[in-house]
C-alpha cells in the first residue's frame, strides 16, 4: 500500500517524507526517469503491539507497513496546472498525501506568492479534478464513437458511467467524495483516478508554530468533515530532526518542546486508516505481529493474509478484544473471565482483534 506525497513546490514534501522514512529511503524510476521517486518503507507505530510483545516475551516483532513516495521533479513545482504536471507514479498510490505550506521563511520562496492554506488545498483538488476530467472526457469520447457503431450493452453502459463521473468532476466534486455502486466503482478502477484516492492533508507549520498546533488543528478542522479525507498538523522541520535521534533522545526533545506526541506517529496511522486498513494481532512466545487487512475482512479471509493454507483448511478463529487483553494480560486471565470468542468463517475482524487461527490442512 502506497502513499503519494503531493504539492506544491517547496511545501516541505521532501521534509515530511525525510521524516516519516527516517532518512532510510531508496531511490527508485517508474516507468521513465522523469518520473523517479523516492520511496521508503514505513512501520505503523502501534502501542497495542508493543503491550503484546512484552507480555508474551516474544523474541521477534513485526510491525505494519505503509510506503511513502516522495516524487522527485514533480512540475506541479512550476505553477500551473495542466495534466502532465501530474507524474503518473501518483497513479499507483493508493493514497495521497497532500502537503501545503504554512510555515513561514522568508529564504524559501513559495510559488504563489504568499501563505494560505485553503486556497492552496482548494487548488490541488481542483489540479485532481481536472486532471481526471480530461481523461474521462477522453476515454467518453472513444466509448460513445464506438457505442454508435456496435450496439453492444457494455459499451453503452461504460458510456453511461463515464458520463456520470464526467457529471460529477464537472461539478468540481473530487472522486473520493462520491459512493458509486461496487458495480461502476469496478468499471472505473482501471483509471486510477487521483481525486478518487483518499487524501491525507497535511498542514505543515513553522518551528515558532508549535504552541499553535492545537489551534490550527482547531482553525481548518472542516477541512476533514469530508469522506475520505483527513488533516494531520505538523512541524515537518522539526520531526525531520527528532526522527534523526535516537528513540531516548527524542523522548526528552519533545518534552523540552512541548510535544505531547509524535506528529510522525499521527500522520503514519491516519496514513493507514485512510488506506481502509485495520490490523489484526497475533502473540506467542516467538513472535508478535500486526497483520494488515482490508477494513470489513471476514475471519477466513484474514486467515489467507498469515497463509493460504490457514484460509483453505479454516475452521474457526479464537479472538480477544485488545482492550479485554490488556485488562487480563494473560491469555489464560482472559479464558478465565471468558473473554476468548470462537468466530466462524464469516466473522468481521475488527482492528485490533488478538487472534488465533484453529484450521487443519
Ligand atoms: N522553517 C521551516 N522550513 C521548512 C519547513 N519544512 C520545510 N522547510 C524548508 O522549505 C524548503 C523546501 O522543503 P522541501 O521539503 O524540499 O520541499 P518540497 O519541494 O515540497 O520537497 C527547505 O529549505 C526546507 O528546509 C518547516 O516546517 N519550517
Ligand atoms: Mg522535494
């Protein structure tokens, strides 16, 4: 799963991106050289994962993952707004990151001239929506030359779904925000549409800005109040920096600053939310790990992501709630109060669910 960073030119992508990666990225190409990204692996903090492992003394630890694309020579770095500004490895993301600018520094230049951060969110959607726009008018235009020469009903009805989201793009609406049916919403995957994906705003604020943190949260907090989409404020210079220490170093750096937690932290697990994943957790005395599923996964389903035989031959799943876990602290504390549930096949994993896979190959 993939997270595209996106914006405008020195918003402080490569900043966010340094930062959430710890510096330890590699540098990859897509398809042509223009298109060369950075990309970094990124574990998904989770305390419940830490409480696990200590509790079951497990020798190894997995974490989740997410990765981060920061695109170098991305022109959206000039100021304008035509589709091939957009490089197309932000197509493969499955999420979009969109960093906008509100510190100030008077030796980094910003492309339009001055600090605000509606106008430039407003701008990058409206950058998606065109974007997506000229592909569906074009695509529209082939699919409805073809339907007027071979009367074929699927032609006809991808006709007539391009031309609803052609509708709805031209009402500057992104993607994201509509529900269409699993039907539609099949047909148009292929596209990849980038105001479709889920989008991570990140207001990224000057090191004078920390005391306003909450404020700011407070002051664009309706910038969220949309479908698949969340905002996260951080201080990307600064997090760049205490990502660089070692973990006891930055435990007391952000106390002398007055940082009640890791800004990273926020945006790495809104990252994954927004990706519509949820973990499931497994303990025992030689491993703890958090495994990644899709949000609404059945038990057997979940089982497939540990191992294909564990789907096939599944017979039932023995789940703790985390909090339950927590409580007890000890599998057999919690099979005494009877908080150990036996789930069959159709059983909807919830995040964060301490599971034992029962199945016979
Ligand atoms: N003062 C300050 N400068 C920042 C901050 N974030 C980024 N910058 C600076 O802005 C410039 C552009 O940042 P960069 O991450 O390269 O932006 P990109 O073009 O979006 O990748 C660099 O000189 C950064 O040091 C910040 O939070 N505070
Ligand atoms: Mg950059």
């Amino acid at each position: 799963m993939i997270v595209g960073l996106i914006g405008l030119g020195l918003s402080g992508k490569t900043t966010v991106f340094n930062a959430v990666t710890r510096g330890d990225a590699e540098v990859g190409s897509f398809q042509s050289q223009k298109d060369a990204f950075h990309r970094g692996r990124v574990l998904v903090p989770d305390a419940r994962v830490d409480f696990l492992t200590e509790m079951s003394q497990s020798p190894s630890v997995v974490y989740a993952e997410v990765e981060y694309f920061d695109v170098a020579g991305f022109s959206g770095e000039k100021d304008s707004a035509s589709e091939s500004d957009i490089p197309q490895v932000l197509r493969e993301s499955d999420a979009l990151a969109h960093v906008v600018r509100a510190f100030a520094n008077d030796s980094v230049a910003h492309p339009k001239g001055s600090i605000n951060v509606r106008r430039d969110v407003e701008a990058l959607d409206e950058e998606l929506v065109f974007t997506d726009l000229l592909l569906v008018e074009r695509r529209l235009d082939r699919v409805e030359r073809q339907a007027k020469v071979v009367k074929d009903d699927k032609v006809r009805h991808e006709a007539e779904v391009l031309k609803k989201v052609k509708d709805i793009l031209e009402q500057n609406t992104p993607l994201r925000s509509v529900t269409l049916p699993p039907e539609e919403e099949k047909l148009i995957r292929g596209f990849r549409f980038l105001s479709e994906k889920p989008m991570l705003i990140i207001i990224n604020v000057g090191e004078d800005q920390i005391d306003k943190i909450d404020a700011i949260k407070a002051e664009f907090a309706d910038l969220k109040d949309k479908p698949n989409l969340d905002l996260a404020v951080i201080c990307g210079k600064i997090e760049m920096e205490l990502a660089q220490l070692p973990d006891d170093d930055r435990q007391s750096f952000m106390a002398d600053m007055g940082l009640k937690e890791s800004a990273l932290d926020v945006v790495i697990r809104k990252s994954y939310s927004l990706l519509g994943l949820i973990s499931f957790l497994t303990t025992g005395d030689k491993e703890t790990r958090a495994w990644t599923i899709k949000r609404g996964s059945t038990a057997q389903s979940a089982a497939g992501a540990i191992h294909a035989d564990f789907e096939r031959g599944f017979i039932r799943a023995e789940i703790v709630a985390y909090e339950d876990m927590k409580r007890c602290g000890s599998y057999p504390e919690v099979k005494k109060h009877g908080l150990m549930r036996l789930e069959g096949k159709t059983y909807i994993v919830q995040d964060g669910d301490v599971v034992i896979f029962r199945f016979n190959v």
